[in-house]
C-alpha cells in the first residue's frame, strides 16, 4: 500500500464513522469549490491528517462552491468571530476577487497559514492528436478561439492565469485564447476525458491519479524542475519562458481574538509538524511552503499585487 492510501483510508473510516466525530467537531473546514477539486483534495487530507496526528478529532469538511470560491469567501466572513472555522483557499480566490462582483475580499478575513505548493499540468487525453506541446502550440496558433483550452478556476485562477501565461509565450494574444471554465478540477477532469476541451490545466494533484493510470498524458508542466514520475519537458524546456506555481493554505473568519487565533496558529502548526501530513505531502507530490500568521497574510498582499499585474499585462483586466 503506498503512501496516499495510508492516508486515505482513514478519511474513508472518519467520513463513514458515527455520529460521535460529527456533533460536536473541534473544527469545521470549508472547501469554496466542488467535491474533487484541488482545494476539496487537499482540506480532506488536512482533515485526515489532524485526526490522525490527534491535532484535531473528527474535522468536519464541507463544500460551499459558487463564484469561484467567492460565495465560500463570503460565508466565513459572515462567520466573524468563530474560532472553529477555517476555509481551504489558494491563488484561485486571490484571482477571483479580480473578476467576480462581490463585496467582501481576503483583506477582511484572518490569515492562518499557507500549506503547500505545486505546479499546473497541461494534459490531454491519451488518444489525443496533441502528442507534444510543439503540437499543441502550433494548433493553438492556427485557431486560437477554436481550441477550447480547459481550467478548474475562474479568470484571475492558477489554471487561468497559466494557460493565458503560455499563450503570450507561444505568440497567442491572451484575449484571443477560447478559455473553457470548470467550478474545480473535477469538473475539468470531466470535461477533459470526455473531449468537451482539447486540453487542459490544471494542477497536478488533481489530475494525479488518471495521470498515473495512462488516462491523461503530461505535454508539460509549469515548474522549475521535471516532476519526478512523470515524463514530460518543463514549459520552459520547451522554449515557452513561464514559471508558475499553484499554492494552497488556511484562513479563518475575521474578528478573532487573541486566544482563537493562536490555538489556530497551534494546530496548523502542528499538523505540519506531523508525519501523517508529511507522507501526505511526499504521496500527492507537493511541496512544503508552510508559511504562518502575519507573514501570510503579507504574502496574500503580495499575490494580489501580482494577479493585478499580470492580468493588465496580459490585457485582461477589463
């Protein structure tokens, strides 16, 4: 049994359990995206960790998706002062507060901490005409507003901001590109499999799975260094100069005392300590990025300093 099965067939147990580990949870985790998401893979494996490090007994996980995590954003900031929520985000909700119509921004909520990091994958499907992303360039040139290039974010997302970075590389005005959006990786996975999307991206984890058994193959990824495992170039390998990578952390609701704050600081820091989050980390192929508290919550500035920028060099930011 390797090293993701370890660890899921406790959340298999606490999901199935009685009603004991769910009427009265320590915490209760927020995913603002679909079942099968990258956030929804990744709260679901804090939550099995923090059981089983004894960090935090039956974690309640739930999916409140809408709006590009948008309408999840807005419930933990109507949740102000409950020290037992906390809401799964990444580069996603950084994004979509550039795109979506609602009031309320990460500015208003408590930073935690930021857990990990990975990169998006371009990947189609096995049979696919795409055997090499010199393929897929040279196609995406020819028709740019024909190939459907799928993403499980809304505009401003990693998956969106990726694919739009690759099309400025390859000489493809962003604006042109036909950019096809899914509510969570999911849902693109869906839409890939079944061709409804010439390709997609996404991050690894995501798509980790049918990456393995042959369903889906790499044409490249958008970090710094191969990913081990998989055969497939860096973008940059490839001639297309874009380094990006997806992040994910915690947030909790706004109004937080002293004491609420610290005992959430304490508890992440202490599942990252755990070695069941680090197998879970070593067998999703993530990368540690832990990064806590104030030094966060400038980091969440700093992304959206940055999303800002890149969708006006992109000419997207209308």
């Amino acid at each position: 049994m390797d090293r993701r099965s370890l660890l899921t067939a406790p959340l298999a147990v606490l999901l199935a359990g009685g009603c004991a580990a769910r009427d009265d949870p320590e915490l209760r985790l927020m995913v603002p995206n679909a079942p099968g998401s990258g956030y929804d893979i990744t709260a679901r494996t804090v939550a099995t960790a923090m059981d089983v490090a004894a960090v935090s007994r039956g974690v309640e996980v739930f999916n409140l998706p809408g709006a590009g995590g948008m309408v999840g954003l807005r419930r933990l900031v109507y949740e102000r002062g409950n020290g037992s929520l906390l809401m799964l985000m990444g580069l996603g909700i950084v994004g979509a507060q550039h795109t979506t119509p609602i009031s309320v921004t990460l500015g208003d909520v408590t930073p935690v901490a930021r857990l990990i990091e990975e990169p998006e994958v371009v990947v189609v499907t096995r049979d696919s005409p795409l055997r090499d992303l010199d393929a897929l360039v040279r196609a995406w040139r020819a028709d740019p507003g024909g190939l459907a290039v799928g993403g499980g974010s809304s505009p401003g997302g990693p998956d969106h901001l990726a694919a739009m970075l690759m099309a400025k590389a390859a000489g493809i005005a962003p604006p042109t590109v036909r950019y096809a959006q899914h509510d969570g990786g999911g849902v693109l996975l869906a839409a890939v499999l079944s061709a409804r999307v010439a390709v997609g991206v996404s991050s690894l984890g995501e798509v980790a799975g049918q990456i393995d058994s042959g369903q889906l193959r790499v044409l490249a990824t958008t970090g710094q260094r191969r990913v081990a495992g998989i055969d497939a170039p860096t973008l940059r390998e490839t001639g297309l100069d874009v380094l990006f990578a997806n992040w994910r952390g915690l947030v909790a609701p706004p109004g937080l005392d002293a004491p609420a704050t610290a005992a959430l600081g304490t508890a992440v820091s202490r599942l990252r300590g755990s070695d069941p989050w680090q197998q879970a980390i070593a067998g999703h192929r993530w990368t540690d990025s832990y990064l806590a508290g104030a030094d966060f919550g400038e980091f969440l500035r700093e992304q959206d300093a940055r999303v800002t920028q890149i969708l006006t060099e992109l000419g997207l930011d209308s």
